[in-house]
C-alpha cells in the first residue's frame, strides 16, 4: 500500500453537506467512508508483507479488530434492545451507546480507523458517530486544526469539553448523553496509568460510571506508526516536526532523542523506536 490513502482534502471536507447528511439522517456518505476503510484494513490483513513489524501490527489489528466487536456486541445490543422494549424510534439505536474519545493523536487515529472499518455493513448507522475531546489547557492550534478536520472528514459528532479535570470532564458529557454507557479510549499500555489497564475496565471510584474500552492497549509505539504509514493515515503536522507525544503548549516539546545532530532540527516521530523514550519531550 501506499502512503496516499487517507488525506483529508477541501473537495471531502464539505461541513455543510455533512450537517445537511445529520439533520436528515442521511448516513450513506459515512457508509462509504466505512466501506473504503473495511476494505483497505481488509487488504492489509491479507497482504503478504514483508517485515517482522509489519506482521507483528497485522496480529495488533486482528485482536483490536476483536476488542472493538465485543464492545459492539455487548453496548450496542444492550442499548438496541431496551429502545425496542420501549418502541422509541430506531435512530435512537444506532450505536447509541458507544462513543469516542478522540485528540486528534497519533493512537486514536488507528483506533478510530479500525472503529469505522467494522461498522461497513452496520444495519443502522448514524450520520455521524458520538465523540468527545478534552483538549489541555493550553492546546496547540495545529493540533485543534485537525481535531477539526479529521472530525469532519471521518464524520465523528464531536463535542469539546474545556476543563483540566478529566473526571469533570467526562462528567459533564455523560450528563449532557446519559445514554452513553461505553467509551473507546486509545490509551496505550505505555502512557502514564496505562500499566495495569485490560481491554475493558470500568472507571474508578470518584469518576463518573462508564466502561472504557482500550482496543490499542498493548501496540508498541513503533506499531501505531507502521500502520499508520502503511495505510496512509494523515496524522497531525506536528509529528513531522519531532513532537511523539501530544499534550499543551506549556508542557509539549519536541523529543530531544530526535533532535539532528549539529542542527536546529528534528526528525520526525515515525524515526522513533523505543516505546521508553516517546514521553521525553513532555513535562508531565
């Protein structure tokens, strides 16, 4: 495969054909989004490739691909079957109560990927998928730049939660979508609290009642880029400059481990290797 595959566009991101898509329930454009990326996930599997990495990210997709259809099986069922016991209208089935956290990183872009490749043949899907984003304090401007592009072209109803505390966060969203039981999160086992995390765990005492789902949990860094590159997933400007981990402008730096040597300059994160050194250029 190539690295042309997914790139957001002007001529695809149309917002105002996409809110016209929500507001009559219109979901073919978002099928067709969901059909190329089942059938360039698809390919991947069945290719004969040649590197013990890329066989090794072949192996990730298959068991993330299995995380994300047992929550599909056990949340959407769930949710499915109590709207129909109460005959409330059949929008309200679609995938309702599953959602997406989503920054715009580099993890949440293969989850998101594989998410969408499942739901090409999904009897009812919406317009848009529910997602949440809790930008840092200080959030860098590319990076809400595509937020907001990769929200449009991968039709997620995205909506942006402004608070330092995640807990109050969460909190907030889940007030304003009570509906909402499970959420898709693309921590990886290698990010601070990640250690002892399994494919599904519900939140700690104090936070707000949820079940998270990590499809990505147990990807190496040097993984999440082979897929990303392999398949051609656009990915925020801000990793060719040599930023591997994302967070605010006042704690986010370029990884020193990148730097070039004798030069003003950084290499970009897909030369990174080591999943110990892809938090040096954070503070926190």
């Amino acid at each position: 495969m190539t690295e042309s595959g997914l790139r957001h566009t002007d001529e695809q991101l149309s917002s105002k054909q996409l809110d016209a898509d929500a507001s009559n329930g219109d979901s073919s454009a978002f099928r067709k989004l969901c059909s190329k990326l089942h059938d360039q996930v698809n390919a991947f599997l069945l290719e004969d490739v040649k590197t013990e990495r890329l066989k090794a990210v072949q192996n990730q997709t298959r068991h993330s691909l299995g995380v994300v259809q047992d929550a599909l099986d056990n949340y959407e069922y769930e949710i499915t079957a109590m709207f129909r016991l109460w005959s409330l209208s059949s929008v309200a089935n679609r995938l309702s109560s599953l959602a997406l956290s989503y920054n715009g990183g580099k993890d949440c872009l293969v989850l998101l990927i594989l998410y969408l490749s499942l739901l090409s043949n999904h009897p009812e899907l919406p317009p848009r998928l529910p997602a949440i984003y809790i930008p840092p304090l200080h959030p860098f401007a590319s990076v809400d730049a595509f937020v907001a592009s990769s929200s449009m072209h991968y039709h997620l109803s995205l909506q942006r939660y402004q608070n330092p505390s995640m807990r109050l966060a969460f909190a907030d969203y889940l007030a304003d979508n009570p509906h909402i039981k499970a959420i898709f999160v693309g921590t990886r086992r290698t990010d601070p609290h990640g250690g002892n995390l399994t494919a599904f765990d519900e939140t700690d005492r104090g936070w707000p009642k949820f079940m998270r789902v990590h499809p990505v949990i147990d990807w190496h860094y040097a993984e999440v880029w082979a897929f990303l590159r392999h398949l051609g997933v656009e990915y925020c400007d801000l990793y060719n400059l040599g930023y591997t981990s994302l967070g605010g402008t006042k704690d986010t730096h370029p990884n020193p481990a990148l730097k070039v040597q004798g030069e003003d300059k950084y290499r970009p994160a897909y030369e990174l290797v080591e999943d110990g050194e892809e938090r040096l250029g954070r503070d926190t």
